[in-house]
C-alpha cells in the first residue's frame, strides 16, 4: 500500500489496536506504554506512514506550526538554536516557519502578528535590539497564545524563558583576561536594553571587582545593532583605539567578527597587542586571526529545551502554567 494512503485505522487493523491508542502513541502521549509505543513506531516506520497534517488540523484545531523569530538567520548562534528547535519540533510532528527582525522593532511585530494571524500554535522568540514596548506580546500571552522566549528575554513578562549563564560567561572572560596580565579590560557590547547586554556587563563588572582592575566607563563601548552595521563598530572600535586597552571582553558573534575586521582594516600594527575573549559560536574560531578565547553557549540544547516548553504549553490540557527561567551553562574554549 501506498504510504501516503496508509492511515491511522489501517496500523490499528494491522497491530490489533484502536485507532485513539495508535494516534496517542505517535504523539507520544504520556497515556501510551513505551512498550506500545516502541511496537507502533517501528510498524509506522516500516509502512513509510505520514501523517496527514491538514486532516490532523482540521480534527484538533491546531496548525502543528510554530514560528521562530530572530535577528538574524545567519548568525552562527541563532542558526545553532534553530537546528536544535528543528530536531524536537519534527520529532512532534510540527512545522516551523522562521522569521528575521534584522533588529527592527518594528518587523519583529509585523512577523509576530503574521504568524499569529496565520493560526501557528506558539512562538520562540528572541527579543530584537531596538524592541522597548513588549506590551503586546504581553497582551497575546494573556488571550492565551503561547510564547517561549530564548536569549533574548522581556523581564516582566509571566512566560517561559531559555537563556545562557551570561553573568559567569562574563566574568569568565575577564577572569581569563586579567590572568593573562592585562590591566585594562575592554567590554564591546550590544543595544543596552537587552538582558543579554546588562547580564554580560554584570559578569564584565564582576571580573573586574575580583581581579581589583578598575571600572572605565570609556572602556565599555555599545552598538545599537550588534554589528549589523559596520559603521557602528568602526566607530565603538576608533573610540577604544584612545583608551590604551590591553585585552577585550566581546558580547556577540557579530561584534567578534567585526572587531577583528575592523582591528585587520585600520590598526594592524596593533593587533597582536590586545588579548580577546569573546561570545562566538563560530565553528571556525580557531583560525581567527589573532587567535580568541571563546565564550560558548548551549545554542543547540537552548533550542531544545524552549521547544520542549512551547510544545508542553501548546498540548496542556489546562490554563495555569508554572513558568520557568532555565539558565544553561556557557563554555570557554581558549585558543593559543
């Protein structure tokens, strides 16, 4: 038989089943035995069964889509959080559609109105540099849609949320640095609204303290887009160039990117004489030039477990959810 006529009710026929026990168990509901559960999926398999989702919809009222929204697309962390979004979705039998802000407040509320309007089940979302007023997503959350965010998180906001341990891996990376012997530690950082800019600046400041290195304001340089625009960084990197620094503490992938083009266009000279410790998920930093020490986060697993948690929410059989904060581990890979 054909696999894409082969339905529910003909595994039931087949395995001696009902049909409700089947569909439970290739949801895999909590209700099924593994044991069935084994028995089904592997029958399932064999068959080449898929699911119908447009009849799947129609009977539960669900989409079985959710939406991702970004800033973008190509960074080397947000690409890593969707691969691991992408492997718990698929496995639940849904769908997801990605969209990018490019920082844009105002995309980031066109994208999520068009996926809300579009019926998807859920958002992960990570909040855009420029986004202040979260009031309507707020708003959504309490007519009941539900929305994980990642990373980048709303403060006040009763949602889900997945983040990295931003304030260790900051002060891992001045630790690192003043290990080193440097003096006058740098920090080169994104929008100053963002939770990932103020926890990381509170590492930055923590390393500081305990190392008894001195707190320059000048030191401490933000770019609005995070290095979308290279005018900013040429400019945040020009600044710092009069400040005599020694080692630099970066917030991002594309502000380490951009701070090393910029650092190989206009001070080469110097450019072997700042040690550097930075966020990157690059899976090439070793053969940057010069060499970084990276601040690794759980990009993959992030987007594991905000999945796991929009999914929960969008299949719980009630209103009232307990919501949590998971804070996940960062990583520092030190590069000679």
């Amino acid at each position: 038989m054909a696999f894409e006529n082969y339905t529910i009710k003909d595994i039931a026929k087949a395995l001696n089943l009902s049909p409700s026990t089947v569909s439970r168990a290739l949801r895999d509901s909590y209700e099924i035995s593994a044991e069935t559960k084994k028995i089904v999926l592997a029958y399932a398999e064999k068959m080449n069964y898929r699911a119908n989702p447009i009849a799947r919809s129609l009977k539960e009222r669900k989409s079985y889509s959710i939406g991702i929204i970004v800033s973008e697309i190509a960074n080397n962390f947000f690409s890593q959080v969707i691969d691991g979004i992408e492997s718990i979705a698929y496995a639940k039998n849904y769908q997801v559609v990605i969209s990018q802000t490019h920082e844009s407040a105002d995309r980031e509320r066109l994208n999520v109105e068009h996926l809300y309007g579009r019926s998807t089940d859920g958002l992960l979302m990570a909040l855009s540099a420029e986004t202040s007023d979260v009031r309507y997503l707020e708003s959504l959350i309490e007519k009941g849609f539900p929305i994980v965010f990642f990373d980048r998180v709303p403060a006040q906001i009763p949602a889900h949320r997945v983040i990295a341990d931003n304030k260790q891996g900051g002060y891992d990376a001045v630790h690192y640095l003043a290990q080193r012997g440097c003096k006058r530690v740098a920090h080169l950082t994104g929008a100053r609204t963002l939770s990932i800019t103020k926890e990381r600046l509170e590492g930055y400041q923590m390393g500081l303290q305990a190392h008894a290195l001195d707190m320059d304001d000048a030191l401490v340089k933000y770019c609005q887009y995070g290095g979308l625009q290279h005018g900013e960084l040429q400019q945040a990197v020009t600044e710092l160039a009069d400040t005599d620094y020694d080692g630099i503490f970066i917030s991002g992938d594309k502000l380490t990117t951009g701070y090393l083009q910029v650092m190989h266009e206009r001070y080469a000279a110097q450019i072997g004489q700042v040690a550097i410790a930075g966020f990157t998920n690059s899976k090439v930093v070793n053969i940057f030039s010069p060499t970084i020490t990276a601040i690794r986060q759980p990009a993959f697993e992030m987007g594991q477990r905000a999945a796991e948690l929009l999914i929960q929410q969008i299949e719980a059989k009630h209103s009232g959810v307990d919501f949590e904060t998971v804070v996940l581990p960062t990583t520092m890979i030190e590069n000679k």
